[in-house]
C-alpha cells in the first residue's frame, strides 16, 4: 500500500489538480515557520490525496501489483 500512495503521489505531481494544491499550499504556508507550516499545509494535501482521481489510481496500481 506504501508503494501504491508513493506512486499516486509522484504520478499526481503532474496532473493540474496537483499543481493547483501545491501553488495553495505555497502560498498559504508563505512566511510561516516549519511547524506551522506542516499544520496549514496537511489539509490542503490531504483534500488531493483522498480525491476520487487519486484513490482510483492508488486501487488501480494495487490489482496489477497483487
């Protein structure tokens, strides 16, 4: 499952829903610590990597690798 959420996620960096959430989330996270950072950032990740186009992908991989 580890590999599979890796996959999504490399394979999700270049879709334009992905770089619409990383421009977010650099622009929420601008001028913020580390720490407070990661708080603002992991909702805004999350909301992409539980989307319908990426669990799909996810579930995908996962029956050509079983």
């Amino acid at each position: 499952m580890i590999a599979a959420l890796d996959l999504a996620e490399r394979i999700g960096r270049h879709t334009r829903d992905a770089v619409t959430t990383v421009k977010r989330i650099v622009h929420t996270t601008r001028g913020h610590d580390e720490s407070t950072a990661f708080t603002l950032q992991d909702p805004i990740s999350n909301r992409l990597m539980t989307s319908p186009q990426a669990v799909a992908g996810a579930q995908r991989f996962t029956r050509r690798a079983t």
